[in-house]
C-alpha cells in the first residue's frame, strides 16, 4: 500500500498494479501510496460489494486506516446489491444508493471482526456472531458463510468443497464447468474453486478423480475437456454423510488465523449452526 519502490518488483506487489493507468490522471504518478492519495481528496466514498469476501476486505481496510484519524474522517460507505464490477462505469454513476458517514462505532467492530478472523481460533469468530453488529449490515451473514467454511462436524469438508462435489454427481464431469463460480455458494470465487478441486483430487485417498492419475500436470484438467471429473467411493460416502475425509486423509491448511490439523481440527456443525472444538 506503500508508494512503489524497488521492492515490488514482481505483478501483484502494489497495490495499483491492476489498476487501469487512466484512472490515475492527473495525481502525477501511477506509483502513489494509498495514504498519499487519500490526502488529496476532501471525501472518499468505499463502495463495499455483498459478497463475504467483500465484507473481510471491508474489516481490514478500516482496521488498517483506523490509525488515521485524517483519512478516516473523510470515509463514507456505500452499500452495493450486486458485483459493482459487473456493470458498466455509465450504468454505475446513475445508481442512487445511501451514503453512511463513516464513525467511530464503524472503525471499532471492523478492528475487532479483523482481529476474531486472525485469531489462532475460530472461537472469536464464533462469538463475534452473539454481538450486536448492524454497524455493518451484512458482517454477521459473512462471518457465518466463512464458519461453514470449516470442515462440517461429519463429512469434514467445507460447504463449498461439498458443492463441488454434488455438481460432479449431477453429472458435471468438464472440471472448468464444476468450478463455475456461478454454480459456487458466494464464498469462492472460480480460481478458489479451481484449487479446491484440485486439492481434493491430490489426497492419498481422494474424493475425486481429475483425468488420467498417471498425468501430474495441472493443465490437464483445465485446458482440455477430455479430462473428466468422477467421484471416488469416497466422494460418494462423504456426500451421503457416511464418512469423514480426515479418516483417510491428513490435513493441514488454514483458516483465517486458525491452523488446521488433524489433532487440532475446529469444525463446524450445519445442524445447530454451531462450531465444534477439537
């Protein structure tokens, strides 16, 4: 976030690297830190998408700018029903949408709801969901789609993981059509999907089967369509709840700030909606 210097060398390393170059006439460089441009500017509108993701990018930004007093002051936000960048910029500037002046009360709950996600437990998570947080409207509905995210209390997969494996049982073998992040909950996105599918199929016992085992090239499975997707007996028994991944398998992923193993396995219970300890 910092103005660019020799250390971000590679794509991706500043923040204004995807950023088309015209948006940035007449601030004298495309190189600028987000502070810096911030300075410029008497008000600034943050237009948050409703997607989960949208909404722990929100948290963090606001943490990040809450040691800013003079950023912070000139902050509203802007509510959005839809993918914003789904629409074309003239479509956009006609929407009438309501403004909320940034306060304290809004800078507080997302410190706190970025510190929950980065704890070393989901507990924090978890509890955030007892507290009162219609500062942000749609926080709570975020935070409980990333806690099913957890491995569920039978199956040991993640809602998601357990999408993609109902899309190959109704028959979905192509794997770009499976991680469509049309077919997706709103909590992965088709690069998410193309990983997780991955993923499964590369367990000593997996749920899935990519193609031909004898290949290990990823593009396989996504640059040509003869590679199918078929389900494993046990995808077959994780989608009927007779069976638990981590029986089979090792894990060791993360989740937020929550290191994921075996013997230290938080899951997620879908029935009463509740998180399970190790």
């Amino acid at each position: 976030m910092e103005r660019r210097s020799a250390k971000h060398c590679n794509p991706g390393d500043h923040w204004l690297d995807d950023v088309c170059p015209a948006s940035l006439n007449g601030f004298g460089t495309r190189d600028i830190g987000l502070f810096e441009l911030c300075a410029k500017f008497d008000s600034i509108e943050i237009w948050v998408d409703p997607l989960p993701n949208d909404q722990l990018v929100l948290v963090w930004l606001l943490d990040l700018l809450r040691p800013y007093k003079e950023i912070t002051t000139k902050l509203s936000l802007v509510h959005t029903d839809d993918k914003v960048a789904n629409y074309a910029p003239e479509s956009v500037a006609k929407w009438k949408l309501p403004t909320f002046k940034v306060i304290d009360d809004h800078v507080v709950a997302a410190s706190r709801a970025w510190r929950a996600y980065r704890a070393e437990t989901p507990e924090s998570c978890f509890d955030l969901l007892m507290t009162d947080l219609a500062i942000l409207p749609r926080l709570r509905s975020a935070l409980i789609a990333v806690l099913e995210e957890l491995p569920d209390s039978v199956t040991g997969l993640g809602a998601s993981e357990m999408d993609l494996l109902d899309f190959v049982n109704d028959g979905h073998t192509d794997p770009r059509r499976v991680c469509e992040a049309s077919w997706l909950r709103d909590v992965f996105d088709e690069n998410d999907a193309r990983d997780a599918l991955l993923e499964l199929a590369e367990y000593s016992s997996p749920p899935v089967l990519l193609g031909d085992p004898l290949f290990d090239n990823e593009d396989r499975y996504f640059g040509r369509s003869e590679w199918k997707v078929t389900l494993t007996e046990l995808g077959r028994s994780l989608l009927a709840r007779e069976d638990d991944m981590w029986r089979h398998n090792p894990i060791n992923r993360w989740w937020g700030g929550t290191e994921l193993t075996n013997e230290r396995l938080w899951r997620w219970d879908r029935e009463t909606r509740s998180l399970v300890a190790p």
